[in-house]
C-alpha cells in the first residue's frame, strides 16, 4: 500500500508550490518532511488526505482509514476534553478515549472545555483524539509546536511505538526530532519544493 506522488502539481494562484513533483513512500514506518514554513509540506499533506485535488498528476493511495492532526487543533469548543476524543470513536470504546487521554497526560483534565485548557494541553488533546481514532495511516503537521522538550519526550514513545506496521509521515522543522524519531527524512526546499536530500535513518 505504498504511496506515490507521480507528476503532482499544484499552484495557488501565481504561487506554484508543486511542479511535476514525483515521489514514493513506503507502506510503513515513520517519514519525516522537513523545510522552510510557507513552501508546501502542509500542502503535500493536504493533497495526501484528499481535502485538496492536484491540478495535475496523481496520487496514488490505498489507505481508507486517515489520522491527521493539523498544525491547528480544531477541537470541538463546546465539548470536553474526554468528550472530543469520543467524537471520533463509537459509544463503546470510551475506555479507549480514555487511555489515550492518561498516555496525554490530560486523565485529570477530561471533564474540562478545550477554554480551560493551556496550548499545549490542547495540543495534546488534539494528539489524543488522532490516536484513539487508529486509522492505517497518519498525517502529523507539527504535533508538537508549543511543546516543552519534557513533555515531547515523554509523549514520543506513546505516539511512535504504538503500531510500527502503519505509515506515519510527520513535518517538522527540528531536525534533531527528525533523527530521533523518523526512519527517512526528507529535507524539502524552494518554490516549487523540491527534494534537496533523502535519507535513510535506520
């Protein structure tokens, strides 16, 4: 269930992000984007969840069940924090919601509204909420902005040990969070984005 970027572009008015941009990840495992802000990871992420189309090219997927947590939260304002988890999961699987909660470090806050939350609790809510959702396959844009060094090491394992048998393809711009935590990272630069280097950390 690879994914493949063949001959992708995608401009936003005189703006093109992408020209005939080819690319193929593997079916499983963790890849890191890395570049400048503003050049186009979010928008390969976009592309990749199917909320944008290409004005040219194809993507080719497989998968059927997405997670993404995007750079914004978007929690549910009105709802707590134990409520947002469960409005992704059905009725039966509040123990899940639960759990995912403890591992975020929120157990204490599940009862509060995203308002009474600092940013990087709602952070972690959002983070929660993607997890306990499962899916095959995972969109991360920077999941951890806002997040303390102390925190992001104690919630890694939590994200990136959980099932190694799925894709994960998380953007960052910290290159020592790449190479602790990715198996490939690709630096990205230029407009259109262009691969500048492809590594492989394993």
């Amino acid at each position: 269930m690879s994914i493949k970027f063949e001959k992708v572009s995608k401009s936003f008015g005189s703006k093109v992000v992408l020209s005939d941009f080819t690319l193929e990840l593997p079916d499983n495992g963790i890849v890191a984007f890395m570049g400048p802000s503003g050049y186009g990871k979010t928008t390969l992420l976009r592309l990749l969840a199917g909320l944008i189309e290409p004005d040219s090219g194809q993507i080719i997927t497989q998968y059927e069940r997405l997670s993404y947590v995007f750079q914004e939260d978007r929690l549910l304002d009105g709802v707590t924090a134990l409520g947002n988890v469960l409005a992704v999961l059905d009725s039966k699987n509040g123990a899940l919601a639960v759990e995912w909660l403890k591992r975020m470090g929120l157990d204490d806050s599940a009862n509060l509204l995203p308002r009474e939350l600092s940013g990087g609790m709602r952070r972690r809510l959002a983070i929660a909420r993607a997890m306990a959702f499962g899916g095959d396959f995972m969109l991360l844009d920077e999941p951890f902005a806002g997040l303390d060094d102390v925190t992001r090491e104690r919630i890694y394992p939590h994200i990136f040990e959980v099932d190694k048998s799925r894709l994960t393809i998380l953007v960052t711009h910290d290159r020592h969070e790449a190479e602790q935590i990715a198996d490939r990272l690709i630096i990205m630069r230029g407009s259109p984005l262009t691969i500048v280097e492809d590594l492989n950390l394993c």
